[in-house]
C-alpha cells in the first residue's frame, strides 16, 4: 500500500509539473502610428498554454532599431540664397550594424531657430534608405529650397537621426 501510495504521489508530481511547463507559441498583433500613417506587425511569443490568445491589436510606441548609427557626411544650411529662399542640404550615411536586413524610416530630429522637429522628410529625400541590409550602410540625401514666404529661418541643425521600424 505505502509503495501504491508512492506511486501515485510520484505520477500525480510528473502531471502536475508537465502542466506547469506546457507552453504554447501565440501571435501578437500591434499596431502603432506616425506622421499620420498607421503601421501593424505581428510578434510571436512563448506563453504559459492557460495564457489566452490575444483577442485585440495591442496600441505601441512607433519601435526604433537598436545598433543603429549614424555619420553626417555634410550638412549645409544657406540661410538667404538670393532668391528670396533659405536651402537646407545633407548627406548622410545611415548604418545598420546588426545581424540582419531592416525595413524602416529614417527619422530627422532637426532644431530650425528655437523649434525642435522630427520627420522622415521623405518629399525631398534622393534616397530614403527604406531598406538596409544586415551589417551594411546606406546613404541618404538631401535638397530643398523654402521660400520666406513659407516661413524665414535663421538656422538649422541636426539634433539625431533614428531608424523607426516598419516590418
């Protein structure tokens, strides 16, 4: 009776540890916004199996790449070109130094005079680095002329460039 008792005392510990290892692979939707455009991914992730499944798209911060660099290779700001305009030119080399390819949006955080911005200035962009591939680099460039009519600035400066993620 004691080794019956034994018994069932050592199966019912496997049952019950085997329930608290059981696992189960769930998808995440999540979606988030920027500059006015909305962008959904789907995650995958490890769960207890008495986890539920997601029944909603979660809301999250616009995610950013990490191990993302950058070097200004020139940055011009012409604050009166003759023509009743200022012009902002630059040319920057974006690096993705992590193992593989990205998908995403370079985003600009530029201060005009007081004012601090951020946007992907993709209009004026003569490549928009949307794609960067594992351990490589892209350049981006850029060119616009404002006119004062639009808004007169007396200087402009690069603050920080990140990477936001679309894929």
């Amino acid at each position: 009776m004691k080794k019956l008792t034994s018994l069932l005392v050592l199966i019912s510990l496997i049952v019950l540890s085997s329930c608290d290892d059981c696992m189960k692979t769930i998808t995440i939707p999540q979606f988030y916004f920027f500059n006015g455009q909305s962008y959904s991914r789907d995650i995958a992730q490890e769960v207890p199996c008495d986890f539920p499944d997601p029944t909603e798209p979660e809301l999250i911060e616009p995610p950013l790449l990490g191990n993302f660099s950058y070097e200004v290779i020139n940055f011009t700001f012409t604050p009166d070109t003759g023509n009743n305009s200022f012009k902002l030119e630059f040319e920057v080399k974006l690096k993705n130094v992590n193992n593989f390819d990205v998908t995403g949006i370079p985003i600009f955080t530029l201060k005009n005079d007081d004012v601090t911005v951020s946007g992907s200035y993709d209009n004026n962009l003569i490549n928009s680095c949307n794609q960067i591939a594992a351990n490589s680099e892209c350049t981006v460039t850029y060119s616009a002329e404002e006119s004062f009519d639009i808004a007169m600035v007396n200087s402009i400066e690069l603050i920080n460039i990140e990477y936001l993620l679309t894929n």
